[in-house]
C-alpha cells in the first residue's frame, strides 16, 4: 500500500522538530559547561552528524513499517 502524504509530511515536520531541539540543546549543555560560543557550536555539529545517520535510519524504517502494516 502507498504511504498517506499527510502521514510523510507530519514525519518530516517532526523529523525536523526533533533536530532543531536537539541542536539547541546541545549547544546550551556545551555553552554550560564554559566552552566558547565556536567550540560549543563545533562539537554539536560534529555529535548531530554522528547521531544524524542513526536518525535517518529510524525514519526509514518507520516509513518502511507504515508501508507494511497500512
């Protein structure tokens, strides 16, 4: 069965959601800890990239169990 486009685009909403929040976070945790504002920015980066293949990942198999179960 095809996968409603309303359920992808509420996917990606939330995909997109959860990085901004992600991102924010991380970037006060480093700012916390008393590293510069370009330190701080470099290691969220560096751990959303790490974390980022792990994401879409996930995200396919959500779109990949819709397909099956729908």
């Amino acid at each position: 069965m095809k996968i409603n486009s309303s359920q992808f685009k509420q996917t990606i909403i939330c995909y997109g959601i959860c990085q901004i929040l992600c991102f924010v976070m991380l970037w006060i945790y480093y700012l916390s800890l008393g590293k510069t504002m370009i330190d701080a920015l470099t290691n969220t980066i560096f751990i959303m990239v790490f974390f980022k293949i792990n994401m879409i990942i996930m995200l396919f198999s959500m779109l990949f169990s819709w397909n099956v179960y729908l």
